[in-house]
C-alpha cells in the first residue's frame, strides 16, 4: 500500500509513545509520523521522523500553525491527542486540504462544557453526578450543603477542564498532618473551608460541585460516525497514579456500549471518542482519542486514520468488532530516553 504521513498533535502527551508504535506497526503500509507539540521537551521530539514546536492548542495562532506544517510535511491526516487542540482546529477543518480527525465544533463545545454534559445526560435519562455551577467561594459552600456536606464527601472542577485538571475532593474527615506527612504534593482531597478560603467570594471561573461518584472506573472508547459507535469498546480504568490511570482490561458489556451510543448520538460526535464512568456514574465526555488497549490484530488508531482516509468502509469497520478480546489487558509504565544536547536541556 502506498506510504502515509500522519501527524500527531500534542506528542508530549503520556500516551504518544503506545500511539505512535502502534501507527507504525499496522502491518500494511510505512507510517512517516510528524509531531508537533507546545514543549521542545516532548517525547515526540525522538519518537517522530519530524517534529514542530506549536503555539498552544486555546492560541488564536494554533490552527494556521498546524495547517502550515501539515501542508510542508505532506500530510495525509491529523490525529490531535489533546482536548485543548479540538476546539481550534473544529473552527477551521474546511481550511485544511487533508482530514483532521475532529467533531463539529458544536460537539466539542458540548463535551467540555461539564455543566452542559451533566444536563444533556440527565435529559437522556443516562446516570450522572448531580451537580449545581457556581461561581465563586460563597456559591460553592452553599452548593456543597446542598449536595449533602458535610454528611457525605462532594467534588468540585472548573466547568472547562481537562485530565482532572482542577478536580477536589471535599471531605470533612481530612486529616491534613497525615496529609502532610504522608502523602505526595498534590492531594485530591480537602475540606469545604480550606477550598472557600483559596477562592475569591465572588467571580473566579465557573465551577461544578458535584456528588462524589464512587465505584470502579470504567471507558467506552472506539470511532464514531456522528450518528452511532462504528467500532468500540469498554475497558476498566485502574491504578491511577499521578491522575493517570495505568492499567486496563477490556470488557464484554453490551449495556455499556449502549450507553455509549446515546451520548455519540446525541452529541454527533465524528472519529475517536473516550467516555468516562466511576460506578454507574458517567462523569466525562472526551472527543477524541484516550489510552488504547491495543491487539496484535486490533488497531483502533489505525484504522481510523484509515476511516478518514476513505480506505476502509464503516461496514468493514464493524466486522472488526469480532476480534475484540474481553480480558486484554494493558499495563502503562514510565519510560525513558537519553540523549546528548549540545547546551542547557
């Protein structure tokens, strides 16, 4: 098959290394791979055959920036790792002359939006957190008590976030000293009062507080068509360390998936997609694509490069569904490269 170039956005995310192996090593064709990334120090920077430094994925100047490298590399696709680089590059898809694997910006905008999501999914009458949006230290406590604290634990993030990004725990049982001296930096956990005193009373972005979900971690991950899960799965999502999780195994449930459907549908969400749950809780809706359990005979990234593309049928796509192994397991790890530089790393 004839040789293809694709270019990865966001290289430096944990998640490059398994994705880039696995595009290289679809069995059918060479895979050049360009990356581009916010950081020069970026894994992408040793792992692609190219790599380009890019202004952030929010900067007005982000999409003219890819577009540019994209048309210079001869790129065939754009596959964005990040959230942040979605909602750019959904703005401008026509300006591009090769497929960028990206929903509608409206899709988009309604996934991020957590105050929206939670809404939308209790519309369908899909389980999700309940939760108030407020602004400021006066409108979280209030929301707080009303969600049950100090009875029960609440949560709380930024309505816009990514990667838990912001994401606390409001537990009035906190034990800071055993925080302080046993725990790493960077606690999930905290009380109601502790989290007011931070915050302005008034203003500050909107926050989401939020019953706590509780129970096993799970994904839906796969390739939609804006309409419907073309090929997918669910997996657990364990382990977490340093708000990434670092084990999976995949799943054989049927009500998952349709769950998933529901959301793809209702969001037309277009290309790869990852939906969170914790218990029977969907708490995360991600446009684009997450960690993959990969099999020898199974590769999701590659085949939608090669959906975008035009070179296999979303029929074709659904036969693969048969070679999904329920148990497949993956186990990240950290890694490492070295390298000589010839000045201050």
């Amino acid at each position: 098959m004839k040789p293809i170039t694709v270019m990865v956005t966001a290289s430096g995310a944990p998640g490059t290394a398994a994705l880039l192996k696995a595009l290289r090593a679809n069995g059918e064709r060479e895979v050049r791979l360009v990356g581009t990334d916010m950081s020069e120090r970026s894994v992408g920077r040793h792992l692609c055959d190219a790599f380009h430094i890019v202004p952030g994925g929010a900067d007005p100047r982000f999409p003219d920036a890819v577009r540019t490298i994209a048309e210079r590399e001869g790129v065939d696709a754009i596959l964005p790792q990040s959230s942040f680089d979605l909602e750019g590059l959904a703005e401008h898809v026509r300006d591009f002359p090769m497929p960028v694997l990206v929903s509608s910006p409206d899709a988009i905008r309604r996934s991020n939006d957590k105050a929206e999501t939670y809404a939308t999914l209790h519309r369908l009458g899909v389980k999700a957190p309940e939760f108030r949006r407020v602004n400021g230290g006066r409108e979280v406590a209030a929301a707080a008590e009303e969600l049950g604290y100090p009875e029960r634990p609440v949560c709380f993030k930024p309505v816009f976030s990514s990667g838990s990004r912001g994401f606390r725990i409001l537990d009035p049982t906190v034990d800071r000293a055993h925080q302080l001296l046993n725990e790493r930096p960077g606690s999930v956990s905290m009380r109601l009062e502790e989290a007011v005193e931070l915050l302005p009373d008034e203003g500050g972005p909107d926050l989401l507080v939020m019953e706590l979900a509780t129970g096993g971690e799970a994904t839906i991950d796969g390739i939609a068509n804006g309409r419907e899960i073309v090929l997918g799965h669910p997996k657990t999502r364990e382990a977490m360390r340093a708000g990434l999780a670092m084990y999976f195994v995949t799943l054989d449930d049927p009500e998952l998936l349709r769950v998933g459907n529901r959301i793809v549908e209702e969001l037309g969400i277009e290309h790869f997609f990852n939906i969170q749950l914790v218990g029977d809780l969907v708490i995360e809706i991600n446009p684009r694509i997450s960690t993959v359990v990969y099999q020898e005979d199974l590769n999701i990234p590659y085949l939608g490069v090669k959906r975008a593309l035009g070179e296999i049928s979303e029929d074709e796509l659904r036969t693969y569904a048969s070679r999904i192994r329920p148990g497949r397991t993956a186990l990240r790890y950290f890694d490492q490269l070295e390298f000589d530089t010839s000045g201050p790393a």
